[in-house]
C-alpha cells in the first residue's frame, strides 16, 4: 500500500500542508495546520464506495479514474 505524507510548511505569512506537491489554503497557526493536515489525512484512508474521479496532478494535468473504495493509502503527518 503507499503511502501519502502531508508535510506543514510556511506559506503566505501563515501555515499550510503540503502533499504530494500541493498546498492547501493558509492557516494562521502551525497547530491549525497541523489540525487540518490530520484531518485531511484521516478523511483519505476512509474506506467508501467505488466511483469514478477526475483530480488534476502538480503538473496540472487532468487525469479520470476508477477509484477502489476499499484501496487507500496509509497517511503520516510530518510536524
């Protein structure tokens, strides 16, 4: 199984998590980052239904898919 990491950076004069090269909104604390980086981490290893997708990658390409409900990647937080 991969896995995915969310890593809290500096950003915009206040704190945000990055994963897998995007960056989330600014937050105005290192622990509101934190908070929401968990929080978006444990939202991702949720099992759900099987259904299509469609996400843009860093580069900015669109990909479609089938997205597995029961095929999540294990997640860390990295302070």
């Amino acid at each position: 199984m991969p896995k995915f990491e969310y890593h809290i950076i500096q950003h915009d004069g206040g704190w945000a998590y990055m994963a897998d090269g995007t960056i989330s909104e600014t937050f105005p604390s290192h622990d509101a980052a934190v908070h929401a980086a968990r929080r978006a981490a444990g939202e991702q290893e949720k099992p759900g239904e099987t259904t299509g997708i469609v996400w843009e990658d860093k580069t900015g390409h669109w990909h479609s898919e089938v997205a597995r409900g029961d095929d999540h990647p294990e997640t860390e937080v990295e302070r």
